[in-house]
C-alpha cells in the first residue's frame, strides 16, 4: 500500500493536466499629465549707461614696444644716426614709429641708469647692417647729468632707441 499511496499522491502533486492560469494582461503605463510651467520673465532691458555707444570704446589698442641698444654715431639739426650694437626684438623699426633715445648714465662696469634725452619719431625704415635713423622732435636739454647740463649727443655716447607700433 505504500507504492498506491505514493503514486496516488505523485498524481495529484502533478496535477490533473489542467493548465495554469494564463498572466494578467500588461498594465498600460499612464504618464501624469504635463504641468504647465509659467515662462521665462525676459531679461531686463539694458539701460544707456551700461552699454557703450556704438563704435565707441569698442575697439582695443595694442602697443608694442622695442629697443635697439647702440652709440650715437651721429647729430645734425633734428636728424639722429645710431650704430646699432644689440636688438631686443625681430621686428625693426618702420618710418613713422614712435621712438624714444635713452643715454646712459653710470660708470663703466657699474649698474647703470637711463636718462630720457629725446621724444621723435623713426626716420627711415631700418635696414640690417646700416645706422638707425630718428627724427628728434622734442630735446630734453634740461636733462641732467651727474647734476650738470651735458651734450647728450656726443658721438660715441651709449644711448638706448625704443620704439613703439
């Protein structure tokens, strides 16, 4: 009898052949309804004072500057020849350029100063191997040198030519 009880009992753990119930049908997925959103308040209008006029301040300017460090070769009325020793840039000077002249002013082997001696302008377009020329359009005559006046021009006196475009 324990065969028949075990077989009775494999019959109905195994079912009576019916079939398992079919899945519930998928759910329709429902997204919430949109919410509406005020928009955007626009940006504040500029007012005059924070924008500049049209064209104005607009635009930057950009100075460059070089120098050519040599010895007055040089001076005859406002006209200028420097021997070019050292150049501290590729660009040479143009005609027209702003230009500065330095002179030194300290001893030999010391630390040495420079004195603003002149304000003009490039002469002529410089070309390697030939003298800078400058057009001096304001002397600083009153320049002074160890508290005394002095000929700022002397040929040979180390000067310092920057120039700006």
């Amino acid at each position: 009898m324990t065969i028949s009880l075990g077989l009775a009992l494999g019959v109905v753990a195994c079912g009576s052949g019916q079939a398992p119930p079919p899945p519930p049908p998928p759910q329709p997925v429902v997204a919430p309804p949109p919410v509406a959103t005020a928009p955007a308040p626009p940006p504040p209008a500029p007012t005059a004072a924070a924008e500049p006029a049209p064209g104005k301040y607009t635009t930057e300017i950009v100075i460059h500057q070089a120098e050519i460090h040599g010895k007055v070769k040089l001076k005859a009325g406002k006209k200028l020849l420097i021997e070019p020793l050292v150049a501290t840039s590729q660009t040479v000077p143009q005609k027209g350029n702003k230009a500065e002249v330095f002179r030194v002013v300290g001893k030999d082997g010391a630390e040495s100063d420079w004195l603003l001696v002149a304000e003009g302008e490039v002469g002529e377009t410089w070309v390697q191997g030939k003298s800078v020329e400058v057009t001096v359009l304001d002397e600083k005559k009153d320049a002074l040198v160890n508290g005394q006046k002095a000929f700022h021009f002397a040929p040979g006196t180390m000067v310092r030519v920057r120039w700006q475009w």
